[in-house]
C-alpha cells in the first residue's frame, strides 16, 4: 500500500499563497517528469479561503519521500521559500502536516 502525506497551509493573504504556488510549480513539474514512484503531487486550493492550501503527496512507500527530498530541484524549492519568507513575500501562518498509510479500503484513481 502507497503511504500519503498530507500538509495544509494558512498563508497571510490569497498573494501569498499564490506565490507558494509560482515556487512549487517547476517542482511539481519535476516530480511528475522524473519520481517515478511519486504516485501524486498535488497543491489543492481551499474554496473558501483564499489563503489556504493543501500540499497532497503520495509515495509508493515512505521511504520515497527520502529519496523526493534529497533532490536538488526539492532543495532548490526549500532554499527560494525560506528566502521568499525571509523577505516577508510569504509568511505561512500555519503548517499542519499529517502522515497516512492507505488501508486498500477504498480506491484513489479507477483503473
């Protein structure tokens, strides 16, 4: 069974938020072209608030996640939010992260 991590994020303003976005794109886009065993790599957007987001990641175990960030387009993404927030560009309000393994009771995509 795949392991799930799963981070929702409060950012100072919609700005904000859209910003976080712009710096995670490009990696996105690398873990698609080039994790393999990274099954899913999603930012959701909160449709109530404009200044929520979800970070969801599925792995096809835990120790993926290792491997996802000890990439360098992984810290290159870390080392441009830590400047953004350090400018003040963005500021995440609050982080709260959880960790899952999926049950196979249920289904994530239809074959």
């Amino acid at each position: 069974m795949a392991w799930v991590l799963s981070i929702k994020i409060v950012f100072g303003s919609a700005a904000e938020r859209e910003a976080f976005a712009a710096l995670w794109r490009p990696l996105a886009d690398y873990c698609r072209a080039n994790e393999p065993r990274t099954l899913a790599y999603e930012l959701l957007l909160s449709d109530k608030d404009e200044a929520t987001a979800c970070i969801f990641e599925r792995y096809a175990s835990k120790e993926d996640l290792t491997t996802h960030q000890q990439s360098e387009p992984f810290k290159a993404f870390k080392a441009a939010l830590a400047q953004a927030e350090a400018e003040g560009a963005i500021r995440r309000v609050s982080v709260d992260g959880h960790s899952y393994n999926e049950s196979g009771a249920g289904y994530m995509h239809r074959a």
